[in-house]
C-alpha cells in the first residue's frame, strides 16, 4: 500500500470540511450527538477511494452500519468529522481521522484539521510526525510536572468520571 497515497486521500478529504454550507446541514443523532452533510461527503469520497486504493481493506466508520464487518482482518478505521460539534459552531478544530487496524493494533494513523494545515501521520514502529516533523511524548513520569488535554463525551456522561480519574 502506497502510504503517502493515503495521506493525500485525507488531505483531499479535509477539503470537504471547509464546506460551511454543508456543515449547517445538521441532524442530531442524540444528546450533544450531531451529524452534518460533511460526515456523509468525508465518509462517501474515503470509501469510494480507499476502495479504489486498498479493495481487499474494508470500511468501518463512524456513520454507518458496521455490524457486518470481522475485526479479526485489517480494516480501515474513520471519523470522517472528529469534532462535528466544533465544526457546527465555526470553531477550527475539526479533522479527519483515518486509521488502518492491522491484528487487533493500529499500524497507521492519519489526522487532519484543514483549517489548521495540521497534518498528522503515524506509522508503527516509524513514529509520529506533525507537518513532517517527528513528534514524541515527553518522559515525565510525574503528571504533577506534566501538561494534560483531555476531551470529554457530551453525549455519554457515564465516561466524565473515568477521564477524569488520574
């Protein structure tokens, strides 16, 4: 598989989010569950090329029915909108996120927010990179001298006590 084909299918997919037009198109799914015409245009183009790309490799994403597939064989892993509810109210933080399941383990990753022009690749056992510079955590082993993001669930709130459990 031609990984830098890969990268370049996201990127092209990152386009879409820009459609502020198609982003207003929003349904709700559930509590602080949204979905907008950019998921089903991010999710329609990857399948049809990934398709094209990678034919044995099938889909699992977060917009259909994925009850069919077997995750005991490499499958390729989406979000085709990782911030739907940033992307509805105009805020930059919304991104593509593709990832191939190989054995139960993420192999490659690929992440990008279009608006910020923040590529992010990974590759196991090749490391992790940002714009093509090599990124890492840092060895702090004390979270008392470390910098901590973290997102919450506004939709599954049993998940609030748990990320927040350090």
């Amino acid at each position: 598989m031609e990984w830098q084909a890969v990268i370049k299918l996201v990127q092209q997919a990152g386009k879409i989010l820009l459609d502020q037009a198609a982003a207003r198109q929003v349904t709700v799914k559930g509590q602080a569950n949204y979905v907008t015409q950019v998921d089903f245009a991010v999710q329609d183009y990857l399948k049809r090329e990934l398709a094209a790309l990678t034919p044995s490799l099938p889909l699992m994403s977060e917009e259909q029915d994925n009850s069919r597939l077997d995750f005991s064989k490499p499958l390729w892993i989406l979000d085709p909108v990782d911030g739907t509810t940033n992307l509805i109210h105009g805020f930059p933080a919304s991104a593509v996120s593709l990832g191939l399941l190989e054995q139960g383990r993420i192999t490659l990753g690929v992440v990008y927010n279009p608006f910020r022009q923040e590529l992010f690749t990974a590759k196991a056992r090749a490391g992790a990179f940002l714009n093509g510079s090599p990124i890492q955590v840092r060895d702090t082993a004390d979270l008392s001298h470390s910098l901590i993001a973290i997102g919450t669930s506004p939709y599954d709130r049993e998940l609030i006590p748990r990320n927040f459990a350090l």
